[in-house]
C-alpha cells in the first residue's frame, strides 16, 4: 500500500480525487480545517482526516513523512489569494522536497497567468511558479471549470434558478469547457503510470466550449425551472458583482468577472492527455440535475 498526502483533499475535487486513491490501495491523509466539514470522507476505510494547520511549516513537514504522493488542491475564489494560493503552494513543494516525496502534484486551473485580468488566475500562476521553483518535477494541472455532482457550478445555477423568475446574468458571453471532476480524477490518476508526465502543465477540459448563457439555459431546463436570461453588459455585471460581495455567501465577485474576460477553454483545441477520453456535459448533468 502507497500512502498519499491531499491537501485541499476535502473538497469537491479533492473528496472525489480520494475516493479513487482509495479504492486504489493507497492510504490516505486528509488535512482540513474543521474535521466535522470532512465527515463524509471518515467513512473511506484507508483514509485518516486530521485537523491541522497546512500554513505551518513544521506541520507540513511532519505530514510529508513517508508519502509517496502529494496532491495540493487548496483553492479558493475570493479571499486571501496570495496566501493561498502563492505562499501556501510553495510552502508544500518545498516541504515535499525537503521530505524527497517522489511525487508531487498541484492544481492550478486555466488560463492563469501572470498577466490575466483577475487576481485569482494571476495568483494561481504565481503559485505554478512557487510550486516549479522549488520542485521542478510537480506535475501541474489547469482544469476549466469542474463539474459533477455537489459541484457548485451547475448546482449553483440550478438553486439560483429554482428561485428567481427570471436571470439577470453577468458575462453571459464568458466561454467555458467544463470538464467532468471523474475526468480530472483520471488525469490526475493516469499521470502516476506516466512518468514523462514530471515537470510537466496540463490543461482540463472537457469536449465543448459552452458560453455562460447557454449552460444557463441548459441547467434551466434539465432542472425544471427555464427562465427568461437577460444578459448583463460589462458595467453592469460589475455592478451586480459588487452588491453580491456584500452578501454573506455572495455567488460572484467583480475578480470572477475579470476573470470571466479571458475564455477558459483549451489552448489547441486540446481535452485530457493520456488518451484518455473527455466525457460530455449532457452525459453527467441529468444525473444530478434533472427533475425527478
Ligand atoms: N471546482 C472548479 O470548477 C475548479 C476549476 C479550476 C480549478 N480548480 C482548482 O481545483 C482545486 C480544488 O477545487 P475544489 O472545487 O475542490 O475546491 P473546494 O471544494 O472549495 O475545496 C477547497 C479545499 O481547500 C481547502 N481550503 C480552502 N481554503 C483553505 C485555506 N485557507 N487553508 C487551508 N485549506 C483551505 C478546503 O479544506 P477545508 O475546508 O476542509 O479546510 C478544501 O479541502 C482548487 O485549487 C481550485 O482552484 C477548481
């Protein structure tokens, strides 16, 4: 048995990432903030979630002990992004260096860049970098936005659908191609048979390139709740995007709709390396969608 350390493994990704490495004979470790919130991953007979504080380097260092794989998938959409999402991954690849832990893997996400609009695909670049500088065999993925069940993508739209009459939608023209998280888990998965896979960047994404306006549409219908969307010029998605900051749990922020200004699709038309198989959007969404 392989022991394998996931940081950021409670999450959406991260739960669904376990579930597999599980089922594939390796132990598990699974830091969070707040065990009670990872309660559905105690169930997973190899795997142990501990609280712990991942931003302390000398816990990171007694977590690396003994591993043979480190996947980091801390990610958020607002908040302290230089934290999380640059200081935090370096702290982890030179940890896992300093520890020799033969592999490491980080997720990063599409179009990050340094020079791209928003401070999340700016810091997630940034992060690529820390990770590269101090562990230059990381293998690094850029998955488009993820979907499956208890994603918080369609699922969003669906819960924001089933109770407005109608959709004032921000960058209704924004492009995506949302790629299956059981099809991220698979890359992510294969590249430990694919050694070549070291030191190397791999965009995510699905089979089609989707605007906003039409996956709306779409989650609207497969769910039951079609409504009228009015699409938002720039300024107004702006505006709309500062009143959602100030709610509590704020779907949107003015960052996402910069972030929204580059299209997260493939470079090259490209899906998933490995050969593997991109699976469509219509073939998941009425699973966890649908009207029963
Ligand atoms: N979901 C997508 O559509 C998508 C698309 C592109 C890229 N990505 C990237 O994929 C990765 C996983 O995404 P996800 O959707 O699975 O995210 P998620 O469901 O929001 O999970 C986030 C994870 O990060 C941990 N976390 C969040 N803030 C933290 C902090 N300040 N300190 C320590 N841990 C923290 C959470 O742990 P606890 O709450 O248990 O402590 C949780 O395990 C992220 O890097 C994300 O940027 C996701």
């Amino acid at each position: 048995m392989k022991n394998a350390l996931l940081i950021g493994g409670t999450g959406f990704l991260g739960s669904a990432l376990a579930c597999r490495l599980a089922s594939a004979d390796f132990a598990l470790t699974l830091p969070t903030r707040r065990r009670e919130r990872a309660k559905h991953l105690t169930v997973l007979p190899t795997a142990s979630v501990i609280e712990a504080d991942v931003h302390d380097p000398a816990t990171l260092a007694r977590l690396m002990a003994g591993q043979d794989l480190v996947v980091s998938l801390v990610g958020i959409l607002k908040g302290d992004f230089q934290r999380t999402h640059v200081e935090l991954p370096g702290k982890i690849a030179r940890a896992a260096a300093a520890a020799n832990v033969p592999r490491l893997i980080h997720i990063s996400a599409l179009a990050a860049a340094p020079d791209a609009p928003s401070e999340y695909l700016q810091s997630k670049a940034a992060g690529e970098a820390a990770v590269k500088a101090a562990y230059p065999q990381a293998t690094i993925f850029q998955p488009s936005v993820i979907f499956g069940r208890g994603d918080s993508f369609l699922t969003l739209f669906a819960s924001l659908l089933e109770l407005a009459p109608l959709v004032p939608l921000a960058c209704p023209e924004a492009r995506f191609q949302p790629v299956w998280v059981e099809d991220v888990v698979s890359a992510i998965v294969a590249s430990l048979d694919h050694p070549e896979s070291q030191g190397q960047t791999y965009p995510l994404c699905g089979p089609r390139v989707y605007t906003l306006r039409e996956l709306v549409a779409y989650t609207g219908w497969l769910s039951g709740h079609p409504r009228p969307i009015i699409g938002l010029p720039l300024a107004l998605s702006y505006l709309q995007a500062f009143v959602m900051e100030w709610l509590p749990n704020g779907p949107m922020t003015r960052d996402n709709v910069r972030s929204m200004q580059v299209p997260n699709v493939c470079p090259q038309g490209c899906t998933l390396p490995f050969g593997l198989a991109a699976t469509p959007l219509e073939a998941v969404a009425p699973g966890y969608l649908a009207k029963q």
